[in-house]
C-alpha cells in the first residue's frame, strides 16, 4: 500500500524500493500470491509509466537488468485492445476470457488507476455500450480502442 502512495504522489524511486524489498520479502517468505499481486502492480505501472521511462527508472533504483517477467513478454495495451474488440466483434470464443481479463483489471484495487480504466472501458464495450467515455484513458490506449472500433 506504501509504494501505491508513493506512487501516486509521484516519487518514484522510493516507490520502487518499496515494491522491491516487498516482492523479495513475499518471495522468501514463500507468498506467492502475495509476491504475484506486487508484480503485477510493477507491470501494471510499467504499462502506465511507459516502458522507456520505467526501465531507466528500475536501472537507476535496482542497479540491474530489467527481469524477462517484467519486459511485458506478452501483449502491449494496444494489442490486447485490438484483440479483445476484434474477439467481441466477431463473435470468438476467446472474447469471452478478454472480459474476464477486463472484469477483473477494472475491479482490481492494486492496479494502478490507468489500467483499472482501461479494464472498465473495455469491460463496457464488450458488452456492446457503443458510447464510452475514453478521457481517463492515455491518448494511445483511447486512440487504439476508437481504431479498432472503426476496423
């Protein structure tokens, strides 16, 4: 909860310790979800910060290389965005599994707030609300949904 605070108020260095030494902490102690939910808060802020800024921000505060797990091995926000509008505007199976990823993203209280509407403004479009408000969104991510709502 500290480093969502330090967060928040923009000090990032100390926000990072925080998570860290939480993540080894959670890690060593064998809390697994635990250590899961702190590594899901960086990657989420990764995400929001943009990975440019984060990752020069984690070499500065960890002094080592930025962590596979970290580097967003999967999907950017804008590809999941075209993934899950084109999974609901054609009716797939897996259209299904990007609302509960959205579900869950928009109710998560550790997710940090961009991610969270982002979660909240898919949630709603994949459940056919064609007018969603998009101002709480970074421009990419509201620049993104209307492209792939206009596909």
């Amino acid at each position: 909860m500290l480093a969502q605070v330090l967060i928040a108020r923009e000090e990032n260095e100390e926000a990072l310790k925080a998570l860290l030494v939480s993540l080894q902490t959670l890690t060593q102690m064998g809390a697994a979800p635990d250590a899961q939910a702190v590594a899901g808060i960086l990657a989420g802020w990764r995400a929001d910060m943009g990975a440019e800024p984060f990752d020069a921000l984690w070499n500065k505060v960890a002094g080592q290389p930025l962590p596979d797990w970290l580097k967003g091995q999967g999907m950017t926000p804008e590809q999941f965005i075209a993934q899950a509008i084109g999974a609901a505007r054609e009716r797939r199976p897996e259209a299904e599994q990007f609302f509960a990823v959205c579900e869950r993203l928009a109710g998560d209280p550790n997710a940090p707030a961009g991610l969270r509407a982002l979660g909240a403004a898919l949630r709603r479009i994949l459940s056919g609300d064609a007018d969603v408000d998009l101002s709480a969104l970074p421009a990419a991510w509201a620049d993104a949904i209307r492209a792939a709502l206009d596909a």
